[in-house]
C-alpha cells in the first residue's frame, strides 16, 4: 500500500525506459521520499526541462481583422470605458496557452475600441506598451500631459510608468492594436499599476497635429543637445507612417538600381528605434515594418523568441511552422519562438506588416539565436 504524501504536489513514476533506473520496490520507496520532502530528481524532468532546441508552448494561430473589429464595435456598444475597466481592450488568447490573455507566453496583443466622444482615464503601469494604428484617426493619447495624435499607421511607444489616457474626439469609433509585454511582467512578479486622474484637463484635451516629443526628438539624425543623456525607452512617442512608408520605398528602389539595402531581395524592413542610444525603442520589446514588394517572397526564419504581426496593407500568403495562410489587412498572427516563418506577397500588390517581438529580452540575456535560410522560401529545416 503507498505512503504517498497526498498533500505533495510533487509527482513521480517510475519508468522502464533508456536512462532510466530500473523500476524496483525500493526505487518506489525512494520516489514517495522524494515526494514528501518536495525533491523532483533531473533524471525524470530532463527531457522538459532541456530538449534540444526551444519547444514553444504557444501556437502558430491567425486572427481574422473583420472578425476582431465586429465583435469589438459589439463591445463598444455594451462596455462602458472607465475607472476600474479602464479600457476597452480585448486581448488575443493563444489557443495553446489554456485561455490566458496571452498572444505569447511574454507578449500581450489586443484590439483597443474607444467610441465618439469618450476619454480613457488615466493611469500607469510597469509594463512597457504601445499602439499601433492599422486604420482611422480621431483618437489622441495623451502620455504624461503630452497629446500625441493617432493616425493610419502610426507606431506610439510608451515606457512602463508613464502617466497615460486617450480621449476620441471625432464623430467615429477608432480601434487600434496595444502591445504589451504584461505575461513576461507577470510571469517574473514585477508588476505595478496606478490609477490616477478620473478626468484630463482642458488643456490636455487637445487636438495638437504634433505633440511636444515629436517637436523636440521627431527630426531624422538630429538630436536636441540639451538632452544629453541616453534613456531606456524612446522618449518620441509617434514614428509617422509618411516617414515608414518612404524608408520601405527607398530600400526597395535602391535595390532596383542595384545597391545593397533590403534584407533579402524584394524584402525591405526597417526597425523603430530609440533616438537617445539606437536601441529598441522599448527594453522588452523589438518592432519592425516589413515590405514586401508584389509577388515577392521572403526567405524563411526562426529565432528564439515570439512576435505577433498584423498586415498593414496589401494581401499574401504566410507559413508559420505548418500552418499555413492567406491574409490581408489588419490580420494578426503568432510565430512562436524557433517555429520558421515565411511571407509571400501576392502578385498584384506588395505586402506591408508591422512586427512587434521579445527579442531585447533575450538579446540582454545573450540567449537570443537567429537561423536564416540562404534561398528565399526555402525550408528551415
């Protein structure tokens, strides 16, 4: 009869397997030992705990953009925004993550909807965030009493602990993406949340066309000398896409005309960075915009490390691992960590997506590992 202790949630079963010992009474004993003192021996765990290369417990999954922006207009008209729900954000559940409000097992991804008219109230929070804006105008946030507007395409970074909300002053809805680092934050137990002002004051109720950050740090290759310092997160809090669109542009027309400046041939892509340092723009999270050019095809990559996309425009085919997909705009998808990616973009028109990944965290841990195929398309193996 076993002894085993039933209060342990420690749970050990002898296997008659290579490597390991030979199921006996006495090892039985050994293992209901192990149980009671809360021991779990490497021999039994080593195959989870150190398999050959990275096996993510995420999913490769596709969310439909029309599907999203359906149910959350339903939401807009159902959910108030305010104090204690504080936004209307609907977050991607990876079908692999049993329900968690997780894109990744480090990256949150979720559909933000502010109606006509009404304010998201302010608050802060050491996770480090941003928006990105695949279609509409109207809405501004305002990130520490600077209104910053938002716009088709527009990348807004945030660094966690800034004072934030956003008011909707058109006479439309506008649904954004939010990306945040908030399974990461928890996971490693380093979470704060602030509420702060129920209302915004007139002043920051304001409609700018620039805000103060862009005036002081939105100018290509120059940087204000009375900010000598070098800051962990971007203090520009919008990198315009007339600004994105036209350095996708150039790569690929200086490709044309035979110069090295795309990643492979017909695939641009250019990464947002911190103008204090070059760096990310946010110490947890890496994004990017890729372009490629119609008919083009990208070649396939994994690394360590997840990352969500959403097509900004045109229309393709991508294949995350086995999975594979035709999307269009506003699209969303997961390519978990060393699961190989490749894009194809249609024929009649090129493919643009924004990218937003954890590479930073692995990088600062040097644990960050890249494999590119050399032919376009091919295999990763």
């Amino acid at each position: 009869m076993s002894h085993q202790n039933t209060l342990s949630p420690v749970r050990l079963t002898m296997k008659a397997a290579p490597g390991q010992p030979e199921p006996s009474p006495a090892l039985e004993q050994l293992y209901r030992g192990f149980e009671q003192e809360l021991l779990v021996p490497l021999w039994t765990e080593i195959g989870d705990l150190m398999p050959p290369h990275p096996r993510s417990k995420a999913s490769a999954h596709l969310w439909r953009w029309q599907r999203l922006l359906a149910l959350a207009a339903d939401a807009g008209r159902l959910v108030p925004v305010g104090r204690g729900g504080e936004r209307r954000a609907i977050a991607l559940a990876n079908p692999a993550l049993g329900g968690k409000p997780y894109a990744t097992p480090t990256l949150w991804a979720a559909i933000q909807y502010l109606m006509p008219g009404e304010n998201a109230p302010e608050h802060r929070h050491s996770q480090h965030a941003f928006r990105f804006v695949v279609e509409g105008e109207g809405v501004w946030t305002v990130v520490g009493g600077d209104a910053v507007r938002m716009s088709r395409g527009d990348f807004l970074p945030q660094a966690g602990m800034n004072w934030h909300a956003h008011h909707n002053a058109a006479t439309e809805p506008m649904a954004w993406i939010d990306g945040l680092d908030i399974p990461f934050s928890y996971y490693t137990e380093s979470q704060f949340f602030e509420f702060g002002r129920h209302q915004l004051s007139p002043a920051e109720l304001t409609t700018p066309e620039r805000s103060v950050s862009e005036r002081l740090w939105g100018h290509p290759g120059l940087r204000p000398v009375s900010q000598p310092e070098p800051t962990p997160a971007t203090p520009l809090l919008a990198y315009r896409w007339v600004d994105t669109d036209r350095a996708l542009s150039d790569q690929l027309a200086l490709e044309d005309e035979g110069h090295a400046a795309t990643v492979s041939p017909g695939h641009a892509a250019v990464r947002f960075t911190n103008p204090t340092n070059g760096r990310d723009v946010l110490p947890t999270i890496r994004t990017e915009m890729h372009r490629v050019r119609a008919g083009g095809r990208t070649r396939t990559w994994r690394e360590v490390g997840s990352s969500v996309f959403q097509v900004f425009e045109g229309r393709g085919t991508v294949q995350v691992g086995e999975q594979r997909w035709s999307v269009e705009r506003g699209d969303m998808f997961v390519m978990p960590s060393w699961v190989p990616l490749c894009i194809q973009a249609d024929a009649d028109t090129h493919l643009d997506l924004f990218r937003f990944g954890d590479a930073p965290i692995f990088e600062a841990l040097h644990a960050h590992r890249l494999q590119v195929d050399d032919a376009p398309g091919a295999s990763a193996g």
